[in-house]
C-alpha cells in the first residue's frame, strides 16, 4: 500500500521557514544521499501554494525540479497553468485520499505547515522524514504548529551527516 511520507526539513525550534517566509537559511546543508534514496520510493509530489511559489521563484526558478513525478499544488487559485503540475482547489485531505486510491509508489508531502496540520488531523501522514538543521531562527512558520492531534510515533532511523540530524519516524 502507499504511503504518505511527510519529507522535510526543519530549524532546531520547529521552523521550516524564517518570519519572512524564507527557507535561505538551508543553503549549505547538505544531507548526504537521503534525497536520492528517498526519490526512488516515491512517484508524487504534494504542496501548497507557497511551497510551489517557493520553488518557481526562488529555490528553482529555471526548471521544474519534481519533473520525474506527478505533482499537485492545493491552490485556491486554479488560474495557474504549468505544464508539469496539476492544480487543485480542495481539501487536502481528499487529493491525498483519491491519491492513496491509485496504484503507484509513496506520497511525498513537502509542504506546508498548514497543508501538514490538515493531513495529521485526518491521520494521513504515514511517515514522518525530518532533516533537523543546526539553525535556531527565533521564529517563523513553525511545522506543528496549532495541532491538537497527538500523534504517537515509532522511531525507524536517525543519521547524522553534516551536522544535520535525520530522523524517519513512522505512525504506531
């Protein structure tokens, strides 16, 4: 069955974001081959707006990097039109269900906070992947933020590279 893996990284507070939005905070972190390992097990890619903003404008703005997946932005704007993304303007938490549905590998989930939240509340997110990065911001976008679900979890690997601290952890 697929799963729906929660991949990314975060500030050693909690943020995936510093208070302008930013993620520059990650440049020169390198996580060693993680990255390349996890892509094989995976043939989606799900996001919210900001995220896909994110990518176009600043992280990756001359070439779509999630071109080998299907790859849907939840938007409330369906105006957009890129060749290699599929818009959605619904609940998340549907979009992953009708995914789940489907043959195919797992989900990744690669952003946002809020997106996260909606999904942990459904009890969606399978696999928790988390890059913990030796940054402390202060503040920002906080990735499990306002959740009221407790959510109990298994610890399946930790790593560190880098200085970074990886950890896989997996529903109970």
């Amino acid at each position: 069955m697929r799963k729906v893996i929660l991949y990314i990284a975060m500030s050693l507070d909690g943020y995936i974001a510093d208070v302008n939005g930013k993620v520059d905070w990650l440049d020169g972190y390198d996580s060693g081959d993680s990255y390349s390992d996890f892509v094989k097990e995976i043939d989606t890619v799900v996001m919210g707006n900001k995220t896909y903003r994110q990518v176009v404008t600043e992280l990756s703005p001359d070439e779509w990097v999630y071109k080998d997946f299907t790859s849907y932005v939840i938007t409330n704007n369906t105006d957009h039109k890129d060749g290699n993304v599929i818009f959605y303007n619904g609940s998340p938490c549907d979009l992953i269900k009708g995914i789940i549905e489907r043959n195919g590998r797992n989900i990744w989930v690669c952003g946002g906070a809020d997106i996260v939240r909606q999904l942990m509340s459904d009890g969606l997110i399978d696999r928790f992947h988390i890059f913990v990065i030796p940054v402390i911001l202060g503040g920002g976008v906080r990735l499990f933020a306002n959740s009221d679900e407790k959510v109990e979890l298994r610890l399946l690997k930790e790593k560190v590279c880098n200085d970074i601290i990886e950890v896989i952890y997996e529903k109970r």
